[in-house]
C-alpha cells in the first residue's frame, strides 16, 4: 500500500503549502472511535452511555474515550471512574480491545485509499486526503466527502465527520465543528464568517503556551491572528508563525 504524508512545500525558506491555489483537502475523524469500536463489541449495550476505560476495579482507573451519550452526560476523557460515575450513574465500563481498534482503522485506511493515495494519518483514528488529483473522478471535494462517510458507515459500521478545504489546517478545524457524521466546508471566500470569532487555540498546532502569547498580544480570534502582522508573529514565534 502507498502512503503519502502531506509535506509542506518549502520554497525560499517558507512554508507555502497552505498558499497553493486550488488544493483540495480533508480531513477524516473516526467519531468516538474507541467507544463505537466497543458498542459494536457489544451490541448489548446500544443506548446506554458507555466509556473505555483502564482496570474498572482499580480505584486509579481513567476514562480512555466515552460515547455520545456519556459526553452529553458531561463525563470527559481522563477523569477518574468514581468521578464518571457521579455525573453519570447508568454508565457502562468496558475494557480497550486494540487489536480491535487497530483493525477498524485499517480497514477505513483501506476506504480511503480506493480515492487518492495521497492519505497521511494523525493517529489512529484520523487522516488528511489529498483529493485535489481525484475530482475528475469522484466528484469535487464535498461529494467525496459524502461518499466516504457513506462507505465507511456502511462497510464498518462507524461514522466519520469530514472538513473539507484548502489547507490541513482548516480541515481539520471543519471535522471538528460538526460530529458526529458530518460533512463541513470552509472555502475561502466564506471560512473566516464561520471560524474568525473562534479562539486560535481550537487551530492544530496552537497549544497552550502559543495561545498564551497570543492573549498577551491581545490576538484572541482567529480573525486578529489572520490580520496580524506576519513579519512580527515570525520575530516572536519564528517558523510556527509561517
């Protein structure tokens, strides 16, 4: 099987993979993707809210992943089992099947590279498609999106939301806005009216300390950070800035 992994172009000293025109990109996220590999583990567990989780008896054990209904409950990744427990009494505990997981993922790598070979994964649950090469064939950038979050569905069973756009970046923001099994776009004429009042910190790549700085220099949208000075966000933050 190819792999491809999206490098950045660099030319003259810069990252300009963002700027190249007419890249289309997406990004596919597994959604809850432990805890829907462990429904379908057990299927006598349908509509209850459920998480993964270390040894249920030992009284140090986290949660791993949660499903929908143990997120809406308020339960949350790495919290104590005692803690999910209070917020939410009916949950359910199950132990992690990697193996499970591992062959899940392997088989929606294989979904999809049946649309490009140009696929890099972020994990085990999340990949980026190049499918700027492949329109002519399937169709533009949100009609292969609903065509892979159809064959997904119906050849594992799991749902994936898709961001569509023109840069990594973006699409990894558009996956995250709408779950589960979505599709969302930010094109460039109309992505800033969805994403410009959000905090930077939701962008990949903005961990805490960045996203601190930026608050000192009173950038607190993502609109302020696209508007600011880019030779002076190079000084402060160097090649993070590009």
């Amino acid at each position: 099987m190819k792999y491809y992994k999206l490098e950045p172009l660099v030319l003259q000293g810069k990252n300009v993979y963002n700027r190249i025109v007419g890249k289309t990109i997406l990004h596919c996220d597994l959604n809850n993707f432990y805890a829907s590999v462990e429904q379908k583990l057990h299927p006598e567990y349908d509509g209850m809210p459920l998480a993964v989780c270390g040894n249920p008896e030992a009284r140090h054990g986290i949660v791993l992943a949660k499903n929908q209904l143990a997120k809406k409950a308020g339960v949350q990744t790495g919290e104590t089992l005692w803690s999910a427990r209070q917020k939410c009494p009916d949950i359910v505990f199950v132990l992690p099947h990697f193996n499970e997981y591992v062959k899940y993922s392997k088989q929606v790598f294989e979904i999809y590279t049946q649309f490009t070979d140009r696929v890099e994964r972020f994990g085990i649950d999340e990949c980026w498609l190049d499918v700027t090469g492949s329109e002519k064939l399937f169709g533009d950038g949100v009609t292969i999106a609903n065509k892979l979050r159809a064959l997904v569905k119906e050849k594992t069973g799991l749902t994936i939301s898709v961001g569509v756009s023109f840069t990594k970046t973006l699409a990894k923001l558009g996956s995250d806005l709408k779950k589960p099994d979505a599709t969302t776009v930010l094109d460039k004429e109309h992505y800033m009216n969805v994403i410009g009042d959000m905090s930077p910190s939701e962008m990949i790549m903005i961990g805490r300390q960045t996203s601190e700085k930026l608050t000192k220099l009173n950038i607190r949208t993502i609109r302020q950070l696209a508007n600011s000075d880019r030779d002076a966000l190079r000084h402060i933050f160097g090649i993070v800035a590009d």
